[in-house]
C-alpha cells in the first residue's frame, strides 16, 4: 500500500474515495486522471461503505449505551420509567417529625419535598420549579410540607443550613430564608464562615439577626434535623430533592407548570374530598416555635 | 504519543479510511455523553451525582462550575457536539482530506485542551477537590488532541 502514495493528493483521483479506488472520469476535468501506479499490481479495492460499517456499528452502540444510561440517571437512583411509587407513610410518622409547610392543613394534595440546601438540584427546584405550584398553594389545593434532607457526607454546610431554616421559622420566615440560601447557593457552599453569611442573608431577608444568629450559633434544632433525615431514610429518600406527594414518591421531579398541572390533577381526581388531614393539628406552620420566640418577630 | 509516532501513524494511515478520525468521533462521543450527564446534574434532572472517586458535589458545587454565568459542563457539550460532527464529517470519504476538517479538530481540541487545563488547575490547586467526571474529561480531549495532530500534517 505504501509504495502507492504517489498519486494521493490528485484531486480526482482522490475525491470520492479514499485514495485509490477506481478513477471515475469527471466531467470538468475533461483530461483523465494520471494513472502512476497502474503497472503495480494491488488488491481490489473495498466498497467503501463496508468499510466504515464497523464504525458507525461502534458509534451507534455507544451512543444507544449513553443515552441508556442517562435515561436511567434521570430521576436520580435510577428507577424505572414508573413516575410514582407507593411508601409507607403513617399520620403518625408526620407528626413524630413536623416539616415546615405551606398551605391549608386540609389540602386534597399533601407534597412533602426532602431537600438540602447544598444540593445543586434542589436550588434549581426550589427557584425555577416550586414557584409555579404557589398557586394551587393559594387556593387551597395543596400543601406543601418541607423536611430537611442533609447530606453531610458531601456537604459540609448541609445541617448549618437546615438549622438555620428552622431558626427562620422561629420567626415565621422560613420561605424567604429559603429562597435567600438557595439563591446564594454558591457563595456559602464551601465557605468556612457559612453561619456569618447566612446571618447576612437573613437579615437581607427581613428576619431579626440577633435573634437568627442566637439560634443559629448554638444547636438548637440539632434533633429536628437529624429526625427529620431519619424519616427520609425510613421513607426510602435516597436523594434530593424527593417529592412525596399524598404517600407517593415522584420519580421525576415536576419543572414545568404543565408537569406539576398534570401531577395535581391527578390527585385530585384519585383523592376522596376528605383527604385526611396529616398535620392539621399543628396549625399553619407545624413546627410551632415558643411564644417567646415569636414575640422576636419584627 | 509523540509528535514523530503521530507522523508515523499519519503515514501508517493515509490509504486507509482515517481511522483517527473515527477514533476522535468515539471518543467525542463519549465526552458529549459524560457533559450531558454533568450537564443534566446542574439542570437539576438528576438527584444525587454518581461519584465513586474524588468528590463530584464539591467540584460542581463549586462558583468554579461556572464561567461567563453559564455551567462549564454546557461549553463542554458544545465543544464535544462539534468536535463529533466535524470527525463524522472527516471520515467521510467527500470531506477526508479537506484541510479545514483537520484544522477545525485541531483547534476545536487545542481550545478544549486548554480549558480542560485551567479546570484541571482548578480543581488541584484551588477548588483541592477531584470529580472523577470533570477528569475522564480532560483525558478525552486531551486524547483527541493528540489524535488531531496526524491528519493536521496529512492536510497540509
């Protein structure tokens, strides 16, 4: 083969093959092309799609693998395509652990959200994807519960942060100390002052600073926290963030307001009007703060 | 790979479909596969990252995860998407031994090798946390590089 370079780089000898296939006549050439080989004897040359069969074959299966595997990612633990599974959830369970909700007690459609506000996921959730379900908060569709899901073997400001939003509630601020860390999700990820940050934003937010850092520098909701994950694991969370929506685990976390249109109607449809109420006994915001705490609210 | 046992894969390799160039359309097939996936964590599509070595979260939480207010993982899809098409194009036989489909992997890859180089530096010197992801990534493009170097001298 290698002696046969010679007639390599003439434009039509080359163009519609990779070298030395048969030289097809072309028209604009008009003078065929120099044949300087044509006394070597060679092999025939290979139809050239046969020869990149292989290579797409491999291109293919590769790509079919990825997308596979991707697919199955989606969702997180890779679950099958089934969007809803059915946990063990007892009444009881909910009121040993109360989660920070909003909405009315007796909402046909209970969302539990596990969450960490370290998690990359769960800042996109709770800034791009749970807004579009505050209307169906509003007229009283849903409820919306959330539970402390901290990793801390990957993130080291995980509990810091889920205290401070029970410090937050202490005030009845929970959702904008919410949206606060979540929007400055980056800065104090990784920072080694992340309590004084998140002081800072606090106070941006409206809260009582004193007040937060009190509760924040000490460990007070320490037990909270840590029962509340305890729940998750108990519940079969493996990740976050984790929707349950009335005793069943979403699979794929709604983004658009038609995916949390379609996920709301349904259990309004399947739902008896008396749903029962999970947490109606501890009022509006079920964590119920000590007087004196709330007092502390400006 | 050295540069001269590149010109002797050139060589090795000119009457022959280019068989580097469909080694840079796997491997950029890969890295596309491997930034989607890092891609869909920042959508947040995806749970809890796979990580077996080093520690994925604290790389892509990082404010390192971003540049010019977009995921780093989105430039990778795009270099990757491109570099794919490019080498698809490249293999076939119409477009084999056009010079702007070597020199579009070369500097396709050289941009890419560079990036990679300063999330490299990154994630050793400042971030000091390793995502195994972010570095199977940099081995593809740096692979693909070398890989661009025997047809670059083929075009010329």
């Amino acid at each position: 083969m290698r002696k046969e370079r010679s007639g390599r780089r003439l434009p039509a000898a080359s163009r519609g093959g990779y070298c030395c296939a048969i030289p097809r006549p072309r028209a604009p050439d008009g003078a065929p092309p120099p044949h300087p080989e044509e006394s070597v004897p060679r092999p025939a040359p290979q139809p050239r799609r046969s020869s990149l069969l292989p290579f797409y074959v491999i291109l293919g299966v590769v790509a079919l693998g990825g997308a596979f595997v991707l697919f199955r990612q989606q969702g997180g633990g890779g679950k099958a395509a089934n969007t809803l599974t059915p946990v063990t959830l007892t009444p009881a369970q909910l009121q040993s652990v109360p989660g920070i909700s909003k909405g009315r007690a007796d909402a046909p459609v209970q969302i539990l959200e596990f969450a960490d506000f370290q998690c990359p996921g769960c800042r996109q959730f709770a800034l791009f994807s749970e807004p579009l379900v505050q209307e169906w908060i509003d007229n009283g569709t849903v409820r919306f519960t959330w539970y402390e899901f901290p990793l801390t073997q990957i993130h080291k400001n995980a509990v810091l942060t889920a205290r401070g939003g029970r410090c937050a509630n202490e005030q009845n601020k929970f959702w904008e100390y919410h949206e606060a860390t979540f929007a400055h999700q980056a800065e104090w990820s990784e920072a080694d002052d992340a309590a004084k940050m998140l002081g800072e934003y606090a106070a941006g937010a409206g809260l009582d600073r004193a007040a937060f850092d009190a509760c924040l520098l000490s460990d007070k909701y320490q037990k909270e926290v840590s029962d509340s994950y305890q729940l998750g694991v108990n519940l079969g969370v493996e990740g976050t963030p984790t929707l349950i929506v009335n005793n069943k685990r979403v699979e794929r976390t709604p983004s658009t307001r038609a995916d949390w249109q379609a996920l709301i109607e349904a259990e309004t449809r399947s739902a008896p009007v008396t749903a029962p109420s999970l947490d109606g006994a501890s009022g509006p915001v079920p964590v119920a703060p000590a007087p004196a705490a709330d007092s502390a609210a400006p | 790979m050295s540069v001269s046992d590149a010109a002797g894969l050139a060589e090795t390799l000119e009457d022959r479909p280019p068989a580097t160039r469909m080694a840079i359309a796997v491997l950029a097939l890969v890295g596309l596969l491997v930034a989607s996936y890092l891609s869909m964590y920042k959508l947040g599509m995806l749970g809890v990252i796979q990580c077996q070595i080093g520690s994925c979260e604290t790389v892509q939480a990082s404010a390192y995860s971003y540049f010019l207010g977009l995921p780093v993982a989105y430039y990778g899809v795009g270099a990757y998407a491109a570099i794919l098409a490019v080498a698809l194009a490249g293999v076939q036989p119409r477009f084999a031994r056009e010079r702007w489909v070597a020199l579009a992997l070369f500097g396709l890859s050289l941009v890419g090798v560079l990036f990679s180089a300063y999330l490299t530096y990154l994630e050793a010197a400042v971030i000091h946390a390793w995502c195994q992801w972010c570095v199977i990534s940099a081995v593809l493009i740096t692979l693909i590089f070398l890989l661009s170097l025997p047809g670059l001298r083929q075009a010329r």
